[in-house]
C-alpha cells in the first residue's frame, strides 16, 4: 500500500517538475546586444521586444513559439521591456506558460529601461512588440506592431 | 523497506512536493514580488494627485496590494501622515497609463477607483470606493456589469458639484460578444458608469460610448464649458491606424471627431494616450503622442466646436530625445503643457507655456530632470494654482509650481 502511495507521490513530482522547462531570462545590456550581433555575424536574425503589458505582444509570442517549435534553430532573440524586477516571476512564468524557456530571453534591467532603449534605437519610443531586423551585413531595421509568423518566417528562412 | 526508511522517503517525497507547488505558486499576472520595503509612496509605481474643492492636495498610491492617500493642507510643502485605505487588500493596477484614481467632493469626501486585475491574463474589473471620513470606505463596488472574466481598465474618474459619479474606462466586452457571434473585434469599447452615493451604497449603470478604440492608451476626461462630459482617447481608424479622437455627451449627438491626423499604422501598444483641458470659453486645448507617417512627436492642437474643425497642430519636444507623455491644462488664456525627455543618461521635465490661449507658446524650459526612473508627469491643477506632480520611482514624489 505504501509503496503505491510512493510511486503515485514520485510520479507527481516528476511529473509536476517536467510539465514545462521553466525560463530563465538573463539582464539585457549593450554589451550582451554586441555579444548576439557578434555571434550572429554574417546571418539574419530578429530581436522581439516585448511586455507583459501588451496585449499583441502575446500574439507575436504565441507564433514565435510556433515557430520555434518548427524550426528550432531559428535564429530569434526575445528581450522584456517591463524594467521592473518586481515582476520577474511573472515574466519567466509567461515565457514558460508559452512554451518559450528554450528561446534564448533577456530583459531590461529595472531602471535601465530608456537608456537601453535609446542606444538600440533612439526614435524607438518604446511602443510594441517592436522588432529589430538584422541582416547579414549586421545592419539593424526597426518596425513597430505585430507581426505574422508568416512575415517572420519569410525574413528568417525563405530568402 | 523498513518502515523508518519508507516513512522517511514519504516525507521527503511530500516535502518535493509542496516546494514544487510552492515554486509553481508564484505570484500571478500583477502579482508583485515585495522589492521595496516600506508603503510609503516613494515605493509606488504611480502617485495620483488631485486638489479637492477646498484647496487642500491628495496623493493616491498602491503598493503591497493596498491603496495609501495622504493630505496637504499648504499646497505640497507638508503632507499629513499617510492613511491606508482600509478595504481587503487586492490586487491594483498601477503601472505606466492604467493607474487607481481620486477624487475628493467638497465635503471631502473620498472617492477611488482602480483596475483589480483577476488571474486570466489581461483581466480585470473596475473597481470603486467612497468614504465620507477617510476612515470607513463603502464595499468595493464593482463597477463594469457584464460579470466577464476580461479587460477593463484605463479607468478615469469624476465627480460633480452634486455628488454624480461618471467612470469610464476601456472596456473588451465588445470582443467576446463578437466571437460568441463568429466575428472579430479590433480593440476596446469605451464604457461609462455614473452613480450616487447613496446611505451606504451606490448603484451604476453602465452605458457604452464607443468602439474599437487602443486597447492600451490612456483615456482623459474632464467637463466642458457648459458643464458637459468631455472625453479622449486613442482610437483605432480603419486599417489599424491609431489616431486621436474625442467625444462630448451633450446629449445632442453621439458622434466623436478625430483631431489627430498622423496616421500611425501599428498593430501595438503605444501605450500613450491624449490629455484634454477645456476652458471657459469652450474651447478644447489637446496634446498627444504619435509617430504616424503624418507627423512623429508630442503636438498640441486646438477646437472651438468641440472637435469638428481642429487648429494647425504645433509640435513640441524633441523626438530624438524620446519626447513623450505630454500632459495639458488650460485657464485663462493661459496653456501649460509638460512632456518628458531622455538625452541618453537624463530624464527630463519639459515645461511650455501660451499666454495667448494656444496661438503661440514661449519657448520650452527644463524643469527637474532625473538620473533614475521617473513615472509619467502631470498637471495638477485649481484655477490659476499649478503644480506638476512627477514620481521618481523608489526615490521622490516632486510637486514643481508652474
């Protein structure tokens, strides 16, 4: 009887530990940007600002997700802008509940958020999901709102 | 396996357990980890401040799932010490545009309201209290009636000479009634509630004013010349383009007039909305936000026919230094008018002022400027007494005189 009570008891453990690898954000900086430019030399890459204040933004999480999922080399970078250390577990539990903890994630340090903003793009006024473009050259093009999966796609792995 | 070690291992295996659903039982969406220590209002996100009829200043704050007001009886110098207003602690929305409100009646009486966000993701209700003594609050009433598990926030509070409560607040309802149906829903709907304290209750009825509007902007509301709720947000027009809009409730007509034409196609969050002030001539002084294909910055503009014919717009700030967030009060001819800046390193309070009711402006100054998060800036004002109140996150709530 008890032996059975341990392995169900097991079983909810391991179970409940495996549900979903949790995600583990790390701090954005400038140098951190020149890291993921250096490692992405010579290839197209997207970096995914989001918030967990926007209501789109969870549309463009769900198809990177997707995405992901698809192609899980493709070569996307999500950073968090809410720059409020309150609500880290927040974040890291959205990112987990969208089965995102394998995409490489950061955030904005609390504080840091308009200093890091302005020196990845100065006429970035902070609206989202905004989304930042880098081609093979290392040259960086911003767009602000959703986008589609399909447009994502299309930019990362049919050109 | 004996039974020491069986027992043993059911223990361990329990206490697994319970920290995994510790783990697992961490704060939901606006839930907050305690960062700061103290309740004072240096630790909040947002402070809202009102004059009441009298001429003494209030601040509002949240932190720690409860609400905190305090009084100024000197316009700002010394503020009494800070009460919490006692009602159950729940959650409050109180970051960026979507912050709890106050209002003070000339009996000082208080009246609050705020977004309670629920567990689903971009859920809430809009809640309200009043207290005649700052002591013993009503039951927190919610407000919006449609008892679904969805977004409404972004409330804005006022309160007449009579005592007549108008709440609006953007309002997804719309969106669920339209999948119900199989159709789709750009954005928010604007509803308005008003009521009356009444004995030891107040009853609001809830009526809605407008569709597809941002889901995600700030609303303004305030009254007009003849006594008329006037109000401004951010709509959604046509393909997505999210341009400025306002309303007045004259009871003559329900259509609203766009006043901004820049054309911002975004398919997001621009997470600014408009500020409206009206004076006693009638005419409405409005400022906003945008980066449209039309025009990229903060600008101001103003009507004389309640929006139909709008002024050319003036831009103001510096948009390669993130001018943003722009709030406007207008009196006697004279237009204020603050806005923020970054330089990089420095946030800034920008200040530009017309002595002509709008026509021309002098040229702008620096206020206060911050090396720390600040939280958006505004006027707080009585007649011809302004003061700007801006929040220096986890440092200092500043009050600066116009």
């Amino acid at each position: 009887m008890k032996n059975s009570i341990i392995a169900v008891l097991l079983a909810v453990v391991l179970a409940s530990s495996y549900v979903l690898p949790a995600a583990a954000s790390d701090a954005f900086s400038g140098k951190v940007l020149q890291q993921l430019q250096l490692q992405h030399e010579n290839k197209r890459w997207l970096l995914l600002m989001w918030s967990l204040e926007c209501p789109p933004c969870f549309k463009e999480l769900a198809a990177v997700a997707k995405l992901k999922s698809d192609n899980p080399n493709i070569p996307i970078i999500l950073v968090n802008t809410d720059d409020d250390d309150s609500m880290t577990n927040e974040r890291e539990q959205a990112l987990t509940s969208m089965g995102l903890a394998q995409v490489p994630s950061y955030y904005f340090p609390d504080q840091q958020s308009m200093a890091l903003r302005y020196a990845i793009d100065p006429m970035w006024h902070g609206e989202l999901p905004r989304s930042f473009f880098y081609n093979q050259a290392g040259k960086q093009k911003g767009y602000s709102g959703l986008l589609k999966g399909e447009q994502i796609k299309m930019w990362l792995l049919e050109h | 396996m004996n039974f020491n070690s069986t027992n043993a291992l059911l223990l361990f295996i329990l206490s697994m357990i319970s920290l995994t659903s510790y783990a697992m039982n961490m704060p939901g969406h606006g839930g907050k980890t305690v960062y700061c220590s103290s309740v004072e209002i240096t630790c909040a996100s947002t402070v809202t401040t009102t004059f009441a009829p009298d001429g003494s200043l209030w601040r509002l704050w949240s932190v720690q799932d409860s609400l905190y007001f305090d009084k100024s009886d000197d316009k700002g110098e010394r503020f009494g010490l800070a009460k919490r207003v006692n009602i159950a602690p729940e959650k409050i929305s109180s970051r960026g545009e979507n912050r709890p409100k106050i209002a003070i009646d000339k009996f000082n009486g208080i009246y609050l309201s705020w977004s309670h966000p629920l567990e689903k993701r971009f859920s809430a209700t809009i809640r309200f209290t009043y207290s005649a003594d700052g002591e013993n609050f009503l039951p927190v009433k919610t407000v919006n009636n449609d008892g679904l598990n969805t977004g409404h926030s972004f409330n804005e509070m006022l309160i007449d000479e009579l005592g007549l409560v108008s709440l609006i607040w953007l309002d997804r309802r719309q969106a669920i009634y339209a999948k119900s149906r199989g159709e789709s829903y750009n954005g928010s709907a604007i509803y308005l509630a008003q009521g009356k304290v009444e004995g030891n209750g107040i009853t609001f009825n809830n009526k809605k004013l407008v569709d597809t509007t941002c889901v995600c902007c700030r609303l303004d509301l305030t009254k007009n010349a003849n006594n008329k709720l006037a109000l401004a947000w951010r709509h959604i027009f046509n393909d997505n383009i999210r341009d400025h809009a306002l309303l007045t409730l004259n009871g003559k007509s329900s259509i609203h007039h766009r006043f901004s034409r820049d054309m911002w196609k975004i398919d997001g969050c621009p997470h600014q909305g408009p500020s409206l002030s009206i004076d006693k001539t009638n005419r409405y002084h409005l400022t906003w936000f945008n980066q449209g294909a039309q025009g990229k910055g903060i600008f101001y503009g103003y009507s004389d026919d309640l929006g139909t014919n709008m002024s050319a717009k003036k831009r103001l700030g510096d948009n390669s230094k993130q001018a943003a967030h722009p709030d406007i009060y207008a009196f006697n001819n004279r237009v204020d008018i603050v806005w923020l800046e970054f330089d990089g390193q420095t946030h800034q309070l920008w200040h530009k002022v017309s002595h002509n009711n709008g026509e021309t402006f002098q040229k702008a100054k620096m206020l206060s400027n911050s090396s720390t998060k600040t939280d958006r800036p505004f006027i707080i004002a009585q007649g011809d007494e302004r003061l700007v109140s801006w929040q220096i996150v986890s440092n200092e709530h500043r009050l600066i005189e116009l």
